[in-house]
C-alpha cells in the first residue's frame, strides 16, 4: 500500500475542465473524477486499529429530500483480490491513505457507504483487528450491517459506515473531487468483556471534502509541556500512570468554563477532535513536541490542551474532580479552506 499526504493547495487548485468552446449546448461534455482516502485521530490504548476494506457505494440522491435518484455505484477497493487492509494509526492528521484513485465518475449529489470485512477471531490479521498495548490482537467488528438505500455488496460479515444520515454525503463537481473518511477512535472503540473481538462505532466517522478542508497544528513549548506534567502529578501518581498529552479541538470561541470532555452532558461543549502530542528528538538529542488535525472545516474554533487525556472515557463525563484538567486554551483559532492554520501551544500568563 501507498501513504499519501494531501498537499491541500494541490487538490483545491487541481481541477480539470473540459467543455465545448466554452458553449452552453447539449455536446458539452462534463469530466469528473472521485477519490477517497481514510484518515484516523489516534487512541491510546491500542497499537495497530486495522480496517479491511472492500467496497465503497455510492448512491445518486436528493439531499433536499433524501430520496435515491439513480443506479447504485459499487467500487471494489480490494487490491489482486485481497482485501484492502489500512491501520488507521499511520494515518494520523493530514495524513491520509487512498483507497479510491481518480475514478470517473458522473457530476452530482451522491449517498455513501462504505464497508469493511469484519474479524471476530483473537490472533487474526487476515481481517479487521486491533492490537492493543499488552501484544493482545482482537477482532474488529462494524456493528452496522444494514444496505445502503437498498443496495448490498455481495459479500459476508461486512460492516456498514453510512453517513447520509448524519447530513454528509458526497458533492461531485466537473474535475477532480477528493474526500477524506475520519475515524475518531476515542469515539469510536468498544472492547466489549468476554468477546474475541471490538467493535468499532459507525457515530465516530465523518466524512470530509478534503478541497474544502483546512488544517491546524503546531510546537508544544517544553516549558508548557513540563509544567502541565508538574501540576498533574499527583493524579497521575493516584493513577499509576504517566502523563497523557493530547489536544482538544472544539468548535466555536470559549473558555475552559464550557470546555467538557469526551462524555460530557449537554451544558458542556464537547470536542469534535482530538490530536495526540508527538515526541521527537532532533540530531542533538533535545525532544520536541508537536501536534496536528487534518482536514478541519473552514470556521473558529477553540484549543484547549491537557496532559490527562487518558481519564477521559467517551462513555462517562470526567471533571477536575476525576483528574482530568483541561490546562490551557486558545481562542479564536481560524481554519481557512485550503490553508493550513499555525497554533503553538505556549504559556499563557
């Protein structure tokens, strides 16, 4: 399999139209193609998240009225016959791996679904798994099984993701189009007690027009870094565990007052992102600290930035009072279609 990184510039601008002398008459004709890549927002608690995709459908539709308004598209993405495995955690922030490349495609309003071939089984990697942080690998189960507007690939124990009901579908437009599959994995991983595998929740990806879509990221200062740590030991030393540094994307201007987490009840604003702060160390051996969300759409958003990420659990609603201390924000962070947004995360005095 190949990596792509989307040089978001590069897609915006690289439309291709074709026409007729510029004419409005019938012999127009109209070039349109469509790509899909996967994308994911990382979880602590697992190494690999594998997802073995085999056929994506696409559906005309109305999204006035929802109703279909043509023959299905079914498009195998498995590669000589073998299922399409992609983990999602090498495909982190704007980062993102095609499955689907430049396929042609008719200009117009279109449904999607996209399905993956479940695995049920510990030790199995022929399928969908996950290995998680002790060595352990697991199944990966879709829980949804359902067609996409009557129609099914013909194939078992494949797992749907659909995305019409949430209001997203797909735009084509005469050119190229290039959307982007998001997987929040901290929304979206179960690890039900006493089964052979997870399951992985359809209300935890989204799907992004990669042409409309903007990036944010930056450096976490070490002196912002280190005090977080400093503030939070005690919790952390309760917790036996160490420090967790994750950034929180929120949509709209606030304060950390308005700042919930993960599980958060409906007076709290809850994340639509959440990005892990990466560690590097440079050829002096100094460690630097980053972080990255890919594929944002345009709009103001608020940051906020915390190194007890892993008290929060999507199913329960944590407070300082659990330990989980969200430690600084920034506001306004603007996101502009095709433009990658700079934010460092440094002390606020």
């Amino acid at each position: 399999m190949k990596k792509y990184t989307y040089p978001i510039l590069a897609i915006s601008g690289g439309l291709l139209l074709t026409g007729c002398n510029g004419g409005d008459s019938s012999s127009d004709t109209e070039a349109a193609t469509f790509s899909l890549a996967v994308s994911d927002a990382p979880v602590d608690d697992a190494n690999k998240v594998v997802l073995a995709f085999e056929d994506v459908v696409l559906i005309p539709f109305d999204p006035e009225t929802g109703d279909k308004t043509g023959d299905a598209i079914i498009m195998n993405v498995s590669e000589d016959g073998a299922l399409r495995q992609v983990d999602l955690m090498q495909y982190q922030g704007s980062n993102a791996e095609t499955i689907i490349s430049e396929q042609t495609i008719a200009p117009g309003d279109y449904a999607m679904c996209l399905y993956a071939k479940d695995g049920r089984q510990l030790n199995d990697t022929t399928l969908s798994y996950v290995e998680k942080t002790d060595g352990t690998v697991k199944g990966l189960v879709v829980n949804s099984k359902g067609s996409c507007y009557g129609t099914k690939p013909d194939t078992s124990d494949q797992g749907r993701l659909k995305f019409s009901q949430k209001g997203q579908y797909v735009k084509v437009h005469t050119g190229h189009n290039s959307y982007v599959v998001e997987f929040d994995l901290r929304k979206g991983l179960a690890d039900p007690t006493g089964q052979d595998h997870m399951n992985m929740n359809s209300n935890a990806v989204s799907l992004v027009n990669a042409s409309e879509a903007g990036h944010i990221g930056g450096v976490v200062s070490s002196v912002q870094y280190n005090a977080c740590e400093a503030d939070s030991a005690s919790w952390n030393a309760i917790n036996d565990v160490p420090a967790v540094h994750s950034v929180y994307l929120y949509a709209g201007e606030m304060d950390r007052s308005t700042m919930g987490d993960l599980g958060a009840p409906a007076e709290f604003n809850t994340p639509v992102a959440i990005a892990d702060v990466n560690e590097t160390e440079d050829e002096l051996g100094n460690l630097t600290y980053d972080y990255e969300f890919g594929f944002i759409g345009p709009g103001t958003y608020t940051i906020g930035y915390t190194c007890t990420s892993y008290i929060d659990s999507p199913d329960t609603h944590e407070t300082s009072e659990d330990g989980f201390l969200m430690y600084q924000h920034y506001t306004p962070v603007k996101v502009v279609e095709g433009e990658h947004t700079e934010q460092d995360i440094y002390p606020i005095l």
